[in-house]
C-alpha cells in the first residue's frame, strides 16, 4: 500500500464538474493499493498516517499530527500509485490490486479513519476526478507498506 501525502491549506475533487468533497487544512492523501494489500497493512498505514508529525508549530518545526491541528483529510484512490516503469515508455500497473478488492479496502481505510479526525473528504473510487489543492510548504511524503 501507498499513501502520497500532501499537507494542504485546502483539497478538493470534482468530478463531472460537481464537487464531490473539500476539506480545509490538513492532508490529501492519495492512496494506491497493491495486489498483496489487506486489512492488517491498511490498519499499519492508517496509524502511521494519524500519528505522522508533519504540521508545524509555534516555533516552525514539524511537531504536530492532523489530531493535534484538528486537521481534515481527503482520500482519494490512486492506483497509479504503482506505475512500474522498467520496461518501456508505457507504465505497467500488474502491481496494482484488482478492483473489486481494491475498492473494498479503499472503503474499510476510509471507514477507519472517519471517525478519528475533524472531517474526511473522499473521491468516488473508479472515477474520472480532478483533485485541486493549495500545498502547504510544499511537503510531500510517500508512505509505503514495504517500508513500516
């Protein structure tokens, strides 16, 4: 599993030109999940995600987790996320979990974490989506399952 992380001022995604979900401050979190993904590495993820201590401070430094600045969180899937491009110029996504799977553990991830932060926007897993966001920093992390 992959977690791209962002922290925002503000994230939003649309999709067919309707507003699906916006948050204030806090994380967008696209998330790609791989074919040996379950619950048990969701579970991992979520709390390495709630506990990353990537806001700032009084003083400037990275101190702070989304519950410490009763921050919002979008989650919005992204296969893509496991793009293997070794060979070619075309990405190959055999990495990725299959759908129908992949859809489940979407909404269990999205399901744990709702009740433990301020507000959780979400993207329609499958759909053509257009996510904005205004980055804070920027700062970026890549979290992944390998390596936690």
């Amino acid at each position: 599993m992959r977690f791209c992380i962002q922290v925002v001022k503000e994230a939003a995604v649309d999709i067919e030109g309707v507003r699906k979900s916006s948050i204030g401050p806090g994380m967008l979190v696209l998330c790609g999940i791989g074919k040996e993904d379950d619950e048990a590495v969701a579970d991992k993820m979520i709390a390495k995600l709630l506990k990353m201590r990537i806001f700032s401070d009084s003083n400037g430094k990275t101190n702070l987790s989304i519950a410490d600045i009763d921050g919002e969180i979008l989650l919005v899937s992204q296969f893509t996320l496991y793009a293997d491009c070794k060979h070619g110029n075309r990405p190959s996504f055999t990495d990725s979990m299959g759908p129908q799977r992949a859809e489940e553990l979407y909404n269990y991830i999205a399901d744990s974490i709702r009740p433990q932060v301020k507000s959780l926007g979400t993207g329609v897993f499958g759909a053509d989506m257009q996510v904005s966001l205004i980055n804070d920093g920027p700062f970026t992390v890549i979290l992944d399952s390998a390596a936690i």
